[in-house]
C-alpha cells in the first residue's frame, strides 16, 4: 500500500490568532507587522489579501492597496504557544508528525488508516478536532510524498482538504507550471524556459544527465519528481541528530525585521520539538540562501556553539540574530532557516554561573540556560491541554 503524507498548514496563522484573541477583528482586514517607516507584513489574513497586500511587503504599501486593514504587532510566544496545541492534537493521529515552522508540520498516516480511517478521514477529523478546541483553520493537502503533499496543500486553501491518491500523482504533477514546484525560483526556471520547458511533463520528457549539467544537483532531483518519485520520509523528532526550521520566500527579502521575525517563528519551532524530544542542543546555526545565487544551491551556514546547552527559543533566536549581525554582508535572502545540533544526551541544560546563564538572565529571557528541559516539557504540556497561563513561573 503507497504511503500516505499530509501537510497540515494554518490558514493565515499569524493573523487568524490576533482575530482569535480580539474578537473587534472578525471580518475585517488584518495586517500583521510592525508600524515604522521600513515596517514590513509578517501575515496577512484573506480579507487583506483580496485587496492585494501579502507578507513580506512593504508595510506602507500593504496599506496604500488595503487602507482600512488593521496593523497590530506579531506576539511571537503567542503564536509559539498555539502552534504547541496544534501540534498535540496531530499527535492523537500519528506519532509521525514533522514539524516544518510554526503553521506547518507533514504528517505521515501511512500505519494510521487501520484506528483512524483513510487519509480523507484522518483529514477532516484532525481539521475538525483543530476548529472545535481551538477556533482556527487549517488546510491539509496530501498524497504518496512530501512534495505532493505540499503542493495539495495549498490547492486546499482556504480551509480545505486536497489529496492525490497514488495512481493520479503523474496526472497531477505533470501539467504544473515550473514556478508550482517547491523549490524552482526565478533562475531554475528561466534556465529551464531556456530548454523550453515551462511544465514538470515537458521536464519528464528530457535526458537527466542534460539536467544535472544545466542545473547541478537540483537537476536529477526534478527529474524524479517529474515522475513523481519522492522517497523522502517524515522524521520523527526522536530520530533527529539536528532540528531546523526553514521557509523560502515569496519574494526576496532584505528587510531586518522581517528576517528577524522569521528567525524568531523558526526558533520557536526548534525549540517546542527539542522540548517534546527532551533534548538540548549547543550548537546554533543560521542557514541562508542569498538571491541570484544560481537558485540557491549556494547556501550559507554560520554556526556557533553556546556554554551551555539549551531549549529555549529566546536563546537559540538571539544567537541566530547575532550571527545575521556579524556577517560583512545582508544581501537580499530567498530562504532563511535556524537549526541546533550538539545534543547532551537525555538530560538538561547544567548551570553556568558565569557564561550564558549569566547573559540570559541579563538579557531577561525566561526560561533559558538554568532552565530544566523536563520541566519545560510539563508545562508545554500543561498549555496545550488547559491554555496558557494556568501555570506561570516563580519569581
């Protein structure tokens, strides 16, 4: 039997939660993002998006296309903590969850269909379970790989469900346009219009070997998806020797604050997967892919290794923000992504009196070296089932 993967993705996650918590938002256009002169979208809901604003713009010119949309700032920890209940709630459904940011997480239900129904059914219960206990929407594209899934995904959107069963993958995949393709930005596909090649058929039907030489490696890996070959696996957290999270951008982006924001929700996610994992980790790296750089394939890492070892999100941001801040150059970046690896063994952070410790507490940021990784996992726990702020920390 093929195996069967889903890509559960929040509707405008950012925005739905400040609807959420602000009942005054419901139906009008919301923009979240700062307010200054270089402000730029972090997320925008469909009500703002039917007037042409998206994330990533420039705060100003959402505004000129949506005047009456509403600013409010992006609460990171709030997003971080809602995003922590949703993941629970894939849990009931499969042990196989991968998270990929804080609105998005592959599950594979492959050994699921026997207690929880087929694919459609495991779809819409966990929709429903999401929708009930949490008023949020979330879309679920799915089929035999990641890619598919991925891409089904956003054939779901708004709030829907999208799957392609194993036998229609070629009838599905081959007519995309090159830009549908996770992956192929401006270059590869101006590469590939240069072959006359404007589909993933039209792909299928050239020599792999000419691929890898107009392409490099990306090449062979297109061809395989073209035929609708992914052997990719979702990766349990347990299995992991790093946790990273990553996203590519619509549109490349330079601006500070919106690569901050993402570092900051992709932190988060490393952090609430090491948590669930309990595990720590004490090396920290900032993966970047500058624009024009012949599709990306040259990606940049920096990393560096902390005193002591850790769980928390604040930390691994502020160390990944330091790292963007010593590099001699900020060019325009098409995907940024946060990872940490170096784990100690099953155990906790130790405290260091003298090194990160003492700069957390400085820098105020809750929960960082002295705190114990099983106690940060009772309370993750705690907040997905009773909500935040049943338990708060002693001073």
């Amino acid at each position: 039997m093929a195996a069967a993967i889903l890509l559960a993705d929040m509707d405008a996650f950012f925005a739905s939660v400040e609807q959420l918590d602000d009942s005054t938002l419901a139906g009008r256009p919301v923009l979240v993002g700062g307010s200054g002169r270089r402000a730029v979208v972090a997320a925008a809901n469909y009500e703002a998006r039917r007037s042409g604003a998206r994330s990533a713009m420039s705060m100003a010119e959402a505004r000129r296309r949506c005047p009456h949309a509403v600013v409010v700032p992006p609460r990171m920890k709030r997003y971080a903590e809602l995003s922590a209940r949703v993941r629970e709630i894939f849990y009931r459904f499969t042990p196989l969850v991968e998270p990929l940011s804080l609105d998005e997480a592959y599950l594979d239900v492959s050994d699921s269909r026997r207690l929880h129904g087929g694919p459609l059914e495991i779809a819409e219960a966990l929709r429903s379970a999401v929708r009930d206990e949490l008023s949020l929407a979330v879309s679920v594209g799915g089929g035999p790989g990641k890619t598919v899934a991925k891409i089904a995904s956003r054939r779901a959107k708004p709030d829907g469900v999208f799957l392609v069963a194993a036998d229609e993958v070629l009838e599905f995949l081959q007519p995309l346009r090159l830009r549908e393709v996770p992956g192929v930005g401006p270059v590869t596909e101006r590469k590939l219009h240069e072959m006359g090649v404007a589909t993933l058929g039209q792909l299928a039907e050239l020599d792999p070997g000419l691929l890898e030489k107009k392409l490099g490696k990306s090449g062979p890996g297109l061809y395989d998806l073209a035929w609708g070959r992914d052997r990719r696996r979702v990766s349990n957290d347990r299995e992991r020797s790093s946790y990273g999270s990553e996203n590519t951008f619509n549109d490349d982006v330079e601006q500070r604050e919106v690569i901050e924001a993402a570092v900051i929700a992709h932190s988060e996610t490393v952090a609430w997967r090491l948590r669930r994992a309990g595990r720590c980790g004490v090396t920290v790296t900032l993966k970047y892919r500058p624009s024009g750089s012949g599709e990306g394939w040259r990606l940049v890492t920096r990393s560096r290794s902390l005193a002591v070892a850790t769980d928390d999100g604040a930390v691994i941001s502020r160390e990944a923000m330091r790292l963007w801040d010593d590099e001699p150059r900020h060019p325009p970046l098409r995907l940024v992504g946060v990872q940490l690896a170096g784990f100690e063994a099953e155990r906790a952070p130790q405290l260091d009196l003298f090194g990160e410790a003492e700069v957390a507490a400085r820098d105020d940021v809750a929960g960082s070296a002295p705190s114990r990784t099983a106690l940060n996992s009772a309370l993750d726990d705690i907040s997905a089932r009773f909500g935040r702020g049943v338990l708060k920390r002693g001073a």
